[in-house]
C-alpha cells in the first residue's frame, strides 16, 4: 500500500478554510468468524479538523471503538482492515509498516484508553512509563531535564508531583486516568482519540476527568475524538458529533444543532434516554435488536429499529448527505434539501417522540 503525505483538503462547505488532522475515507473493518465475516465498520468518512473535539457515539457494538482502532492501526486479529484510508496529519496510517506506526504514534496521535486500570503496568512507577514514551520517541534524555517534562505533564492534568514516584495501585481510579491523558499529551501529538475515558468512574470523578480534558484541549490546541455513549456528557464537551449505528455513520452535525434538531431517528432516540432533571417521564426505549452485522440488509441499516420506517428505506440504502452547513444525515425522510429547509419530519418525527 501506498503511504500519501498529501495535505487532505475539507469535503464539505462547513470545512472550508480548516485544516485537515485526520480523514477518514470509505473505511472498512471486518472480523473474520466462521460462519462470515462481521462487517464492524462498513464504509465510514469523515474528518476532524485543526483544535475541534469530535464526538463519536452510538450504543455498544456500534463500530465506534473499532474505528478508532482502526485509525491507531491496532485492530486486533481475527479483524482486519479490508478497504479505505485513514490520513492523519498528511500521511495514511493503513499504509504504514510496523516500524513507520512506532514512530508516528505518540507523535502524531496518542490514545488515552478506556480501561486506565488496566493501561498502566502495575510493577512500573508513574516517572519510568511516562519516561519510556518520551525517550522511545526522542532519545536518551538528561536527567533533570526529563523529570522536570514529567513534572511538568502531572501539573498539567492536576496531579500533585508526588505522583512522580508512585506505583499505579498507589492511585485512584481518576488519578490513573489522568496519568494516561499526561502520557497521551507527553509529545505534544496534534491529534488524541480518547476511549471513553470516563467509564467506570463515579459521576464526580467523571467530572474531574471531563475537566481535565477539556482543559488540556484548551491548553494545547489538539484536535480530539472523544469516543462514548453519555449523550449528556457529548453535548458538554465536543464541537462536533458523529452518530455511529451498526458499523455505518447515520449523521454527522454540529452539537447544538445536533440537539436542537437532531435529523435521524436513531439521533433523537439517543437524545430522549438523557434522564431529565426538570420533569419525571419514562425514557424511551428502542424496540427490536440490531440485525445480523455478518448480513446487513438490503435499504437502511436502522429500518428494523426505526419508529418511522418507510417502505424505500427496506429496499434503498440513504445516502449521507449534507443538508445545511456540517449537518449531514443518512435517513429518508429528508430526500431533498426542501424537505429539511421546513423540518417538518424532523419535528413531527420529534413530536412523536414526546408522546
């Protein structure tokens, strides 16, 4: 395969003038079982751009970490990546051998994993696994002058220095978190994909985390995928979100707008289970199950699921299209640029959700 160090230009109006940090193009990842192929991730694109925070979201099995994966090239065996490109700061990771992906990671783009329990190696202190990153990348460092960059990287995320000397069991699980997003952000990578990073962690630790994130984004000017299915957390902290249903994209849009008038019917579901603090009602729950992902069917991936299916949508697959600046959908109800101009199915498909 060919490795591109092509400067990727926007794909849409809203993109205009940004720079490209990551492109994702028509990428596709399969697992491999013996009855068929599991088709994880079926043709996604999309791109982030220079100091966003973009959210990828979507319930369990949607294809979401799988992405990600796919974009650090560390989709395990039996899966594969089968087709497409993922171009992060001008150059195509799916083309790169092994030694060129050692050189690029932590450089170009880090991750902050989902488990941090199980992230850091628990017989290591918090000075030697920062360390390591930083001279694999860099060389032997001085001393000093390596410690003082550690220090520096704990205060940053809000870690006392006596972390420093710490093993990880000596930590909470907030802490551990934030010594990841230290070591994610230790060489100053453009872009971070981070894993659900608040899982399994209480609400106000959650917070703590969250904050952290935010302000290191701040700090730095990185561009971030924030990976998750906290609806409530999304509309807190990402520019843009991108709504993953069975391995494909149904919409991508702005967060505001995403909330204000949220296009896909799968959209608005997950926008209706956010528990209210203003009022007592019963949260939505999506009937059926997703189909078989070794056999998607022929029309919309979401039809036996979808409250407002039509008969097109058992037998023609929606296009994602772009209706108004960054808000794209894959849903057909809205088959032309007039149908979304007036809302009325985005609101009436609304209306029907509140009952």
């Amino acid at each position: 395969m060919s490795t591109s160090t092509s400067t990727p230009q926007a794909k849409t109006a809203y993109g205009a003038g940004r720079e490209v940090v990551l492109d994702v193009d028509e990428l596709r990842v399969h697992y491999r079982t013996p009855t068929g192929d599991v088709k994880a991730v079926n043709g996604v694109s999309f791109q982030v751009f220079a100091g966003e925070t973009v959210g990828l979201v979507g319930e369990s099995g949607c294809g979401k970490t799988t992405t990600a994966m796919a974009v650090l090239r560390m989709v395990q065996p039996p899966g594969r990546i089968v087709s497409g490109h993922a171009t992060v700061a001008g150059t195509d990771v799916v083309g790169l051998n092994e030694k060129e992906l050692r050189e690029m990671r932590w450089v170009k783009l880090a991750l902050i994993p989902q488990g941090a329990m199980n992230s850091l190696n628990p017989v290591m202190r918090i000075r030697t696994q920062i360390a390591d990153a930083i001279e694999t990348h860099l060389g032997k460092q001085p001393k000093e002058k390596l410690k003082a960059r550690i220090l520096e990287l704990l205060n940053q995320v809000g870690l006392p220095a006596r972390v420093y000397d710490m093993y990880p069991h000596e930590l909470s699980g907030g802490m551990k978190q934030r010594v990841c997003v230290a070591m994610a952000i230790a060489l100053n990578p453009p872009l971070i994909i981070a894993d659900e990073p608040t899982s399994a962690l209480d609400v106000v630790v959650q917070r703590v985390v969250a904050q952290t994130l935010m302000d290191v984004k701040k700090r730095l000017g990185v561009s971030m995928i924030l990976i998750g299915h906290d609806m409530g957390l999304q509309a807190q902290m990402v520019d843009r979100i991108i709504v993953m249903y069975a391995g494909n994209i149904v919409e991508i849009a702005p967060i505001t707008r995403a909330f204000k008038i949220p296009l896909h019917p799968y959209t608005q579901l997950l926008i209706a289970s956010i528990p209210s603090i203003k009022e007592r009602k019963p949260l939505k729950v999506t009937e059926g199950i997703t189909h078989d992902l070794r056999n998607p069917p022929p029309g919309c991936v979401f039809q036996y699921r979808c409250p407002f299916v039509q008969e097109i949508c058992r037998t023609k697959k929606p296009t994602l299209r772009e209706y108004t600046s960054g808000h794209q959908a894959a849903c057909h109800l809205y088959e032309s640029p007039d149908d979304m101009g007036s809302h009325a199915q985005a609101a009436a498909a609304m209306k029907e959700l509140d009952r």
